[in-house]
C-alpha cells in the first residue's frame, strides 16, 4: 500500500468520525427528547410501564388510631370534653398492582389498581389485638342519616336501637376496626331492609379492600403517548369524566393517580385524585430538595387544601348540604351517606373550632404536613408522604337518648399515612437518565473532535511527505549535476 492510499484512509475515516460526531451532537439534543419520550411514556416495553405496573420500590401505610379515655364522659352533662389519645403506628407494607389493563387506540389506558397489604409488626407500635375504644360509625351514622327527617320517625329508630341494646360507643381491636371487621347488629338490620347503601355485611375501615382489585374503583389515564406533559393524568373514573358527590367544578375527575407524574418544570400546584374521598387534591410549591443525589422540587399543604370556598371562592362547590368551617371536606355522599369528614392530622391547618369540643390534639407541621417530593425533569417520586386524617361528626338530637347528652363533635377515628421513598438503586437510573442528555453531547462532541486529530494527523502526514518529496527532488538535482560534470576544474 502506498502512501497516498494511506493518507486518503487516514483522511476518510478522520471525516466520517468528525461528521458523525458533529451532526449526532449537534441534533443530540432533539435524539435525547426521543429517547426519553420512549422510555418516560407509558407503552408496554418502556422503563416507566415497569416501574407503574407494580410498586417497585418500598411503601408503607401507618395507621394511627385514637382512643377515647372518658367514654363515660362523652355522654355526661359534666363540662368535661372527651380526649383522644393516639395509638400506633400500626405499620403496614404495601404492593399496588396495576391489573385488567386496556390499551386504548385514543392515547389513554383503562385499569384497576388491587392494594396488598402485610401487617409489620417489627415496625409498628403495638398489635393488631390492640383494643381502641372510640364512637361507633354505625350508630353515628343513623343519626346523621335522619337528621332531617320527623321527630316519630326518629324516636321510633331509637326505639329500635335501644331494643337491640346498639351502642355509640364500642371497643374494638385494631384488627376489626381496620381489615378484619365486626359484626353490628343496626346495620345487618338496615341492609335487610334495605336502608342502607352500605355493601359489605361487616364493618372495618379497610373492610374487604386487601387484594380487592374492585374496590378503588376504573381509571382511565392518559399515556402520555402523544404528548409526555399528559403522562399520568386522568381523564375518567369509573367511565365518567365527573363524579355525582359534588357538584360543579369540584365534581371534575382531574390530576393524576398519585404514582405516575409527568415532567414538570415548573408548575406552581400539582394535584392528583384520591378515589377514597371521590376528588382531586392539590399542594402547593414549597422549595427545592435533595434525595440520593437528586435535586427535586417539594410540594406540601397549605391551608386551602381542605378550603370549602372561605379562603378559595372557587372551592365553594364542596361547601353542601352541612356546611362546615374551613379544614374538613365533606365525603358523606362519597361514603354511602356516613357523616365522615377528612382533614389533615390532628386537624392541623384547619379551623381552631374543630378542637374546641375535644382533647388530645396536638397539631404538628412537621408530623402532619401532607409532601410529595418529584424530581422535575422525569416527574418520578422522590418522597411521598399523603397523610389524611378520618372523622366522624357526631350530631346532638334531642329526640334520640343516645344522642340527646351529645355535643355536636367531629370526632378523630384514625389518621393513616402512605410513605414511599426513592430507593438508591431507582435513583441511580434517574441520575443516568438526567446527565445522559449532557454526557450525550460531550461524548459525540469528544468524537468530532477525535475526528479532527485525526484529520490533522493526516494533514501533518501529508505535508511532511511533501516536504521529504521536496528534500528528494532537490538531492537528485544535485546528484545530477555532479555526475553530469558540472563542476569545472
């Protein structure tokens, strides 16, 4: 091989490797966009489908039950206050699987989500044997259900339930109270006759729900498949865009699901849909923070999270029928007519009036504030902490003995929080995944510029051949002036 079909490899390969580099660098940035959308949307064969279809990394709900000390002294004409103190956590591991999925041609996919929960008792404060004593919701309940109806229709049920010995307040154990449940007998009597929209035959907080993949109700979410900004969001529950327990704007299925997000550079409030109070929930922006090496944005509860139209006229919607002070949703409608109300932990933003009645609330931003941490750029969750707080109102009637010594009180039942935490492995493949785009660049730029070396490697190969051309030419010049005699003498 001479030299001149080397020196023309040696610039061929060093202009490919230089045109490679430029042009993959330079358009490396709309080829990361397309690598990202592949594997952040949600397709059958991306890394987001196996990180959604099944929890994949370490998630806890801990429950937190209260105890009612002066059962005696809720009913009695004393002054004194019922006090509540706090039991648990009792602390459960939890899988949520993604099941009967349907991929539909309009973008969106349509599932079920099945929780299963493992009692860890290693981790919890107490047993699942504990007993708690606090208001029985059945008995509540009925009060609440009749609270607009007739005085003889009201004497009449309490008639019944003074027969049938029902009590408004029952000790249970943890275990009936949450999964296992317990019999009552006003409610078999109601169901009975059909009184009720009450479903199941027991009564427990989380009654018939482990592994119930029914239970939480259809969702159908965007896929993000046509634009990733759609990623996670919802467009229907249970085959409706709305939902009938509130009305207007607050009635709208909209959010996400809580366990898919889309990238989100820099949104002010995000909000997601909690199907076990039938509605969407927003937090706002709070600061930046930093997980396994990953800089996120933090977003927590402000106290218009449960605002009813006092402080956000726009949430006016979820002021109906009993219309209660700022700090407490009401999901009766949304819980088969029981007079349940959410707030956060201890009542914490909400009005001071919903402590006013009781004791034992102690309110603390640090334990009750509800966070959800994302990191911005994939939308995937660094810290959740989604805490809400269960209460029963309990109504005065005068017509009804078990009710007519009764102050009107929300009464703290639980609180639960669900916490899941980026594990270091996950984090590593979101760290790739964010410094892939810049690695990315100075990679094919370091390959253009290989390129270059050696295209200037060939260039300097090519100029000393010719100047070594050059020296040989003028040697031969010489000699052949010598030989031919040109030197006189």
């Amino acid at each position: 091989m001479n030299i001149r079909t080397k020196l023309a490899i040696i610039f061929g390969v060093g202009l490919v490797i230089t045109l490679v580099g430029l042009i993959t660098g330079i358009c490396w940035s709309l080829i990361y966009q397309a690598l990202l959308y592949a594997q952040l949307s949600l397709t059958p064969s991306s890394t987001n489908y196996e990180l959604w279809k099944a929890t994949p990394i370490p998630m806890y709900l801990k429950v937190y039950l209260f105890n009612l000390t002066n059962p005696d002294d809720f009913t009695a004409l004393n002054g004194s206050k019922p006090n509540f103190v706090e039991m648990g956590p009792y602390v459960f591991s939890e899988v949520d699987y993604k099941v009967n999925q349907t991929w539909n041609e309009n973008g969106t996919i349509t599932y079920q989500r099945k929780r299963v929960w493992h009692f860890e008792e290693s981790m919890s404060n107490g047993s699942l044997s504990d007993n708690v004593t606090n208001i029985n919701a059945i008995t509540a309940s009925v009060a609440y259900a009749l609270r607009h109806k007739s005085s003889g229709l009201r004497g009449m049920v309490d008639g019944v339930m003074r027969v049938i010995d029902q009590k408004l307040i029952i000790t249970k154990t943890v275990n009936e109270l949450l999964f296992e449940g317990y019999d009552d007998k006003l409610l078999d009597i109601a169901r009975r006759l059909n009184m009720t929209e009450i479903p199941f035959n027991k009564f427990g907080w989380f009654f018939s729900r482990n592994g119930s993949a029914s239970y939480d109700g259809t969702f159908n979410m965007l896929t993000g498949s046509s634009n990733l900004r759609d990623l996670g969001i919802l467009k229907e529950w249970n085959f409706n865009d709305t939902v009938s327990y509130y009305p207007g704007q607050c009635g709208v299925v909209s959010g996400t699901n809580g366990d898919l997000w889309p990238p989100l550079p820099n949104n002010e409030t995000i909000s997601f849909f909690v199907s076990d109070i039938c509605t969407s929930m927003s937090v706002k922006y709070d600061n930046v923070t930093v997980h396994e090496g990953l800089t996120g944005v933090r977003y927590i509860s402000d106290d218009t999270i449960l605002d009813n139209g006092t402080k956000v006229p726009s949430r006016q919607c979820y002021c109906q029928g009993d219309c209660v002070p700022s700090g407490a949703l009401n999901i009766s409608a949304c819980k088969w007519g029981a007079p349940a109300f959410i707030s956060l932990p201890h009542f914490y933003l909400a009005d001071p009036s919903y402590r006013e009645n009781i004791t034992g609330m102690i309110p603390d931003k640090e334990k009750h504030e509800l966070s959800i941490s994302l990191e911005p750029k994939t939308g995937v969750p660094l810290k959740v902490h989604a805490q809400l707080q269960l209460n029963i109102m309990v109504l005065h009637d005068d017509v009804m003995k078990l009710f007519k010594n009764v102050t009107t009180t929300f009464v703290p039942t639980l609180w639960f929080t669900q916490e899941a935490t980026l594990t270091s492995n996950y984090a590593s493949i979101v760290k790739f995944i964010i410094i892939l785009e810049s690695l990315g660049s100075v990679t094919l730029f370091g390959i253009a510029a290989i390129g270059i070396l050696v295209l200037s490697i060939g260039l300097f190969l090519c100029i000393r051949h010719s100047l070594r051309g050059e020296e040989n030419q003028i040697l031969l010049s010489q000699n052949d002036f010598v030989d031919g005699g040109g030197i006189n003498h």
